[in-house]
C-alpha cells in the first residue's frame, strides 16, 4: 500500500508527525487507497518559507514564460485525463463522465491561463499634468495559501492555483482530506511541467503541497504573517472563520462557499426540459455540489403533472460505483456526509406538512452496502420557511415548493442567506428578463440547470455564498494581483499635481 508525501521546496517529504491518514474509496469501505500525511505546523513553515524563497525568482520569470508551464500542465492532464477520472471516481465517487469533465475543467482553465500570461493587460490614463505619462499594470502579491474542498478536487485547485502562479505568486496548497490523492496526481503535474519548461532555471518551492487536516494545516495557514493572500472554497462556517482571522492580519481573502441552489419550472415551460435539467442539478454528483439543485420551485399550474413525471424518472436512476458502466448516482462522498443528509431527511419528516415521494432512506441492496450510497430523495409540500427549504444539505434530497406566479417563485428562491446558482424554464422572454434581473445570485441559468459553469465565465454567488470575488475567466485575476500606479515625470522640473495645475 502506497504511503504519500508532501511536497515541500521541490521535494516529496514524508511529515514531521511520521503519521498518516488512510483514505478510502466511498463506494466501497473495503477498497483502501493510501495513507497521507498528518502534516503538522512545523510542515507548513517549511513549506510557506520556501515558497517566499521561491517568490523572490519566479516573479521575476516573464509571464509569457510562466504562462507556457500551465500550457504544458494543460497538455499532461489531457494525456492523462482518463486515468486522472478514474482515480478521482474512485477517491470521491461522483460518475466517471463527471470526473472526466471535473478534469477537463481543469485543462480549459489551464490553457486559458496559459494565454493569460501573454496578456495580464495593464490600463494607461493620461497626465493631469503636461510632459507626464501615467500607466498601472498587474504586480504579484507573493506567497498564497490555497485551501479546497473534496467535490471538484481537480477544477477548484487549478481555478485557484493558475491564475495564481501565471500572475506571479508562490503557492502552498492543502486539498481536502477526503481527495488527497487527486492533488498528489495534480501537484506531481505541475512540478513535471516546471521542471520542463525551466529545465536548470527550475525554482523549487513555487508549488508546495501539505497534506492534513483544517484543523492543524488550514489553521496554521491563518496564523502564518508570511501567507499573504488565502483562498479558499469550502463551507459558510469554515469560511467565517477564516475571514475573521485573515481579516484581523490584513490577508487578501478569497471565499467561495455555500448554496442552497433552486430551478423554477414556469406553467409555459418545456417541461421534458426542465425534467432533464433538475435530474442532473440535483442528482449528479450525489447533490454534492455547491450549485446543486436543492430546491425545485413548481408553477402551480404544472406542479402535479411535473411531479408525476419527476418521481417516474427518480426510480429509475441506477446507484453505483461511478467506475461501472451505466451508473448515474455514485455514494455520499463518507459515512459522516451521509448521516448529515439522512439527519436532513429526518427534520424534513417531521417539519409540518412536507411529504417524503421519493427515497429518504440509506441505499444498502447487494454491492451498495459496500459504500455509501443514499437515495435519491423528494420532498413535496415544502414551504420556504422550513429548514429542507433554506439550508443546505449537500446531498441527493430535492425539496419541492409551489408558486402562482413568477414574482412569487423568484421571492421563494431568494428567500435563502446563500446566492450562488439559480436556474429558471420558460418559454416567456419577458418572463426570462424579469427572473434575470430579480434573481439574487451570482449565476442565472434561463432553460439550463443550475449546474455547468464554464471555466472561462466569472464563478461565484452573492450573500452568504462569498466574499464578492469570483473564480473563472478574467475577473479572478483581480484576486491574484495588485495594481501597480506609475507616474513618469519628463518636464525636467517638480510638477504638483492638483497644485500647480488648479
Ligand atoms: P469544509 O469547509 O469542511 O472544508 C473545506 C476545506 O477547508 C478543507 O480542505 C478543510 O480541511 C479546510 N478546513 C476545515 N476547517 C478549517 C479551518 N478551521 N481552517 C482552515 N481550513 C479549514 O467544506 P467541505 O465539506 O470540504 O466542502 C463542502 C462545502 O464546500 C459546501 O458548503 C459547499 O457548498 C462548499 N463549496 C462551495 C463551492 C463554491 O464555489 N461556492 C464549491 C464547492 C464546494
């Protein structure tokens, strides 16, 4: 059995601790991965200190330069990308088409930051003043700590990892516990593409890697005055924390958190559509996904027929290791994520009026009592002030609420703290228009599910869902950047700007 190790200055080290954690594949308890390393605080000071080391060179390599590391890194996953899939199915047990696109995300973002390095434009804006030039362009920040969390285990550390390492910046990473060895797989890749392109100028210590818990690892993160910037995707609570704490010591905070996702379906509506779309949104990835499907907003005029069209579609899902053909639902990501949805299900049993349809129970015949498999779930009769309807779950349970009109079915959607995805069918433009400029979120799907964000689009949600920044495309380079204001005076003489001029 393969013991991992952390990457620290260029080197793959076993922790200061000597002591590891096994990780196991959620479909199947018996199949055992590997053991990681418990890292400890010790482990993070080492890494961080030889990833300012590594500042020091790698912001000076031209971006262009750093940009071509990313390509090859874009090159290496492609190759791999099947294996890579299987690997993450294995580790986390979403479907295996689901990790290949969770891969092929992480491939687009690489080539879009590739590109990036040959851009990172900066603006000019003339002089107040005559015989002066003012220009501003992007400088790195310096040292990154860089925490996940287990569902996207290869898109969200590229989405965090690219545009950092292409502006400039050094980073140490702490994936998830559940999805370590994705991010072994991820981080030899990217050591590989740099030793590649810088051949003997290789710097160690750009990328460092520490395997652990949030409790130590992701802690002393917080602590560390030589992190400069954190970011971080993951929970509402953990997020807190660490806006509190990065705040007081004046870090640059990135915060992508959580969702409590909803698909309106309107009475003039493709309804097989909308019947696909809430499918996918809120049972792909076992409803494991920030911007899963949790809540299912039906015009009243449709509700019993989309219903009765629903619950057929739901008994047919196939549960199963995500690795074997035909499967649609693969296992909650570990034992304690199932009981968070079963305990969920239980408070929707007893909250007034709402009606089990579909599920709510463990899924354990023949191979699936090998993992940690649940059924997919509906809720009928939910009303937007009970918990099924405003908090979330993280897993296979849909919780379904009627409307009479649109304005109706967008108060219920925003009746949430969080504000990620939305997603609404119609067939009324003007409808659309409306539900786009109401919806208080930080995507809108109009005839789309609330799931399938592109790499190259700002990603990120409003309210309790973040911190106001975004992931994806051009806007996540404000993140890992400062502006720069240069003044060049050619007057041969002191110019006072504001002074001499008014
Ligand atoms: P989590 O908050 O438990 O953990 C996320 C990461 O934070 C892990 O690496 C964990 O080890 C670390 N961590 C935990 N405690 C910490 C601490 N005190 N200090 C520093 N780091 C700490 O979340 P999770 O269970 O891994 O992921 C599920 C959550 O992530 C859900 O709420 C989901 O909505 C959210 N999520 C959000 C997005 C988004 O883009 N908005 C994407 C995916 C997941």
């Amino acid at each position: 059995m393969e013991y991992f190790k952390n990457l620290i200055n260029g080197e793959w080290k076993d922790s200061k601790s000597g002591k590891y954690s096994e990780n196991r594949n959620p479909a199947d308890k018996e199949d055992l991965i590997g053991y990681f390393p418990s890292s400890t605080p010790e482990d993070v000071e080492e890494a961080v200190k030889a990833a300012k080391e590594a500042f020091k060179k790698w912001r000076l390599i031209p971006a262009p330069k750093r940009g071509d590391v990313l390509k090859i890194v874009g090159d290496i996953m492609l190759q791999k990308k099947d294996e890579i899939a299987f690997e993450m199915t294995r580790e986390m047990g979403k479907v295996f088409a689901e990790t290949k696109g969770d891969t092929q995300e992480g491939i687009d973002t690489a080539y879009y930051a590739a590109s990036e390095g040959r851009r990172l434009f900066g603006l000019n804006a003339p002089s107040e003043l005559p015989n002066k030039m003012n220009l501003s362009f992007r400088v790195p920040i310096g040292v990154g700590g860089i925490i996940t969390p287990w569902n996207f285990p290869m898109a969200i550390p590229t989405w965090k990892i690219f545009p950092a390492l292409v502006c400039g910046n050094t980073v140490v990473f702490k994936p998830a516990e559940l999805t370590p060895k994705t991010a072994n797989t991820f981080v030899k890749i990217v050591d590989q593409a740099m030793r590649e392109v810088l051949g003997k100028d290789y710097i160690p210590g750009v990328i460092n890697l520490i395997h652990g818990s949030g409790r130590v690892v992701g802690e002393c993160f917080l602590a560390n005055k030589d992190i400069d910037f954190i970011s971080f995707t993951g929970s509402t609570e953990v997020g807190r924390r660490i806006n509190e704490v990065g705040g007081r010591e004046l870090k640059r905070v990135s915060l992508e958190l959580g969702g409590k996702n909803a698909q309106i379906v309107m009475d003039d509506a493709n309804l097989e559509l909308a019947l696909d779309a809430v499918l996918w949104g809120a049972f792909g990835t076992t409803g494991q996904r920030c911007t899963a499907t949790s809540r299912l907003i039906l015009h009243k005029n449709i509700h019993d027929k989309f219903l009765k069209m629903l619950t057929e579609r739901v008994s047919k899902l196939k549960l199963g290791y995500g690795n074997n053909k035909g499967v649609d639902v693969g296992p909650c990501v570990s034992e304690s994520q199932r009981e968070t949805v079963n305990n969920y299900v239980q408070i929707g049993l007893k909250e007034d009026k709402a009606t089990l349809i579909a599920g709510g129970d463990y899924a354990k015949d023949g191979e699936l009592a090998k993992g940690w498999f649940y059924k997919p779930t509906i809720f009928k009769d939910v009303t937007p002030e009970m918990r099924i309807a405003k908090e979330e779950i993280f897993g296979p349970v849909l919780s379904v609420l009627k409307c009479s009109s649109l304005e109706e079915g967008v108060a219920i959607l925003n009746n949430t703290v969080y504000g990620l995805s939305s997603s609404i069918f119609t067939n009324n433009v003007n409808d659309a228009f409306m539900a786009v400029r109401d919806i208080q979120a930080g995507i809108t799907y109009i005839n789309g599910a609330t799931i399938g964000a592109e790499a190259h689009m700002p990603f990120g949600g409003v309210k309790a869902t973040g911190n106001g920044h975004r992931e994806g495309g051009w806007t996540v380079y404000d993140f890992y950047s400062e502006w720069k204001a240069v003044y060049i005076d050619y007057s041969g003489k002191l110019q006072r700007a504001q002074i001499d001029n008014y």
